[in-house]
C-alpha cells in the first residue's frame, strides 16, 4: 500500500500517517520507517529508485524516480494538458504567460513524434474557455500567489497590512494589520482565495488573493497540522466559502421547476446535496449547510424557479431581501452598499 502511495507521488512520514488514519490503517511511524527502509532495499523494481530528501528540520521525504524512458504521449495526453492550459483561470494564464511557453516548448521538445505541436495548434481555434466571473486586472498577480504559496509549504506566517473590499462575509470589526497564517489555496468562482488562520484568534479568514493590497512575508513558522483539519470541517459547513451568518447548520430544502431542477441537479454546490423528483414533477433539493450571501444570491439567481421551503429562518431573509429590492425600484432610492449577511 505504501508502494502504490509512492507511485502518485512524494511522501512525508506526516503524509503517510494522514493516509494511513483515511484508509482506517493501524500503524506507528517507526513501523512506516522499516517498511520504506524495505522498500528502498529490496521491493522497488529495477526501473525505479526510491530517493530520499532532507529537508527543512531534518524532515525526510521519500519518492520514487524512473530511471527509464518515458512513455510516449497519447493523443489523449496531449489533449489532457491543452484542456488544463485553457480552461485555467483567467488570472493564472495572464499571469504566468512565460512559464506556459516555457511548458509548450519542453513539450515539444520531449514528445515532438506524437505530433504535440499540431495539436497545440489547432486547440488555439477550438478550445476556448469565456473567464466570465473571472478576473480581469491583474497587478503583480504572480508574485502574490508565489508568495502565498511559498508560506504555506514552508509553514510561515503571513503579516497582511492592507486589505481591499469583501465579498466572503469578513468580520466587519476586523481591522489590519494582522498576522496569518496561510493554509490552502482555493479557487472558488472565478477567484483565487488564500485560506488560513488569523494567528491571534484562529479564526479563519479566506481572502481573494485581488484583496490583499499590502503584505509582508515573514521567516516566523507556525504548525498547521490542526488548521488543516479544522479548514476542511469549517468549509463543510458553509455553501461555498463565505461566512455563515451564525454558527447554525440548517437542514434546507428547495423546490425547483422541472426544467431548471434538471440542470441543477447535475452540478456540484454543496457537500451534502441529494435530489429527488416531487409528484408535481419538480425536484426537492436537500442539503445541509449554514446560511450565508453565497447562499442567498445564489437562489435568487434562479428567479421565479425556486422557492425555499425550509427552514424557515431561510425562507423569511429571501422573502424580507425581496421585499427590499421591490423596495428600492418603487422609491427609487439611491443605491448604497448594503451587506445584510455579515456577521456582526
């Protein structure tokens, strides 16, 4: 089992005790230790080695190198990276232009007999993605993410000194600067967030990486086995990654149109969703999840073709924001920035 992990790619003993508890296996460090020591001396085939890091602390990491030719790409590999190419984020492909020629080049160079080139070609004029909801300016875009991404392999904190607009739902008392701590990065709706901990109260804070005006990298480490659990569990609870407007989570219910049901039915919002058919031919959409804006601008992009039938906390802010809306329209005031959902 320890083999076939090695085979997808570089391991830690902290890794492989994470996979291992997943995969409910039973089995100390010091056990993980002889078996990769095993490994290296006696069961990997001769096309392959197994090699060895240190890293920062003494920390090891283990790997399997192929000592053999490649295999030559497949149409379908080739089709394979020309999808991941283009439908990359807006921000990601403007920002990083030199390093995809670069990919390109390196390509062609290895696997030029499987006509990689044509196909490159060719997928300029017939794969194309829109960006729309992505963004569109970019201002040292790369170095941001870099730095980020940086932080959270090496474990170092972040000091984020200026942070523009909102639109997860942060704290409205929360003033900078502030110290973080960076866990992941996530792309969710045509935006790259960093997500991670503020280090006085870890309390979590997903940020658009477009948010972050001035910061400044830190060499302070800080452990993040716990924050990475706790992003996963908190995460499960929200529809999409905006903060919930309490520490509620609801059991909901919507009703769809026929049609529109359909469709949504077959894409991804929520962990918890499941969908079944009513008399009326409609579809019931279940889930359970905390109630945040995400949540609500979500059901009123569907309009006239859903109705929330639980809870009934739920129900009462769509009807009260609609109630506004209408509002607005009839008095003709002036608009305002209004976040009805931030938490207090």
């Amino acid at each position: 089992m320890i083999y076939s992990r090695l085979k997808s790619g570089p391991v830690t003993i902290e890794m492989l005790s994470n996979w291992a508890s997943k995969n409910e296996v039973q089995i100390s460090s010091r056990s993980f230790y002889r078996d990769l020591y095993d490994l290296e001396n006696s069961v990997i085939p001769a096309n392959e080695k197994l090699v060895v890091s240190v890293g920062e602390k003494n920390r090891k990491t283990w790997k399997i190198e192929y000592v053999n030719e490649e295999e030559p790409l497949t149409e379908f590999d080739v089709n394979s990276y020309i999808l991941f190419q283009h439908f990359l984020p807006l921000s990601i492909t403007s920002s990083r232009q030199g390093s995809i020629e670069k990919m390109r080049r390196l390509f062609y160079q290895k696997y030029s007999k499987s006509q990689f080139e044509n196909f490159v070609n060719v997928a300029k004029s017939q794969i194309k993605a829109s960006h729309f909801y992505e963004g569109s300016v970019f201002t040292d875009y790369h170095k941001i993410l870099d730095d980020c991404i940086w932080s959270i392999q090496y474990k170092r904190e972040i000091q984020l000194l200026e942070v523009n607009y909102d639109y997860t739902s942060v704290y409205s008392h929360l003033k900078f600067p502030r110290a973080f701590l960076p866990i992941q990065i996530l792309y969710h709706r045509g935006v790259v967030h960093v997500s991670g901990y503020l280090k006085e109260n870890n309390q979590l804070l997903i940020l658009g990486l477009e948010q972050i005006e001035k910061y400044k990298l830190t060499n302070d480490p800080f452990d993040n086995i716990n924050f990475v659990q706790n992003l996963e569990i908190e995460l499960s609870k929200r529809f999409g990654i905006t903060q919930n407007i309490d520490d509620e989570v609801y059991d909901i219910e919507l009703e769809f149109t026929e049609r529109t049901g359909t469709f949504v039915s077959k894409q991804f919002w929520n962990e918890s969703q499941e969908f079944g058919q009513l008399e009326n031919r409609n579809i019931l959409m279940r889930m359970r999840c905390g109630i945040n804006r995400e949540l609500i601008g979500w059901i009123f992009q569907w309009m006239s073709n859903v109705k929330v039938l639980k809870p009934d906390v739920l129900r009462n802010i769509v009807i009260a924001k609609y109630k506004e809306i209408s509002t607005s329209y009839e008095i003709d005031n002036p608009l305002v920035s209004n976040n009805s959902f931030r938490p207090s």
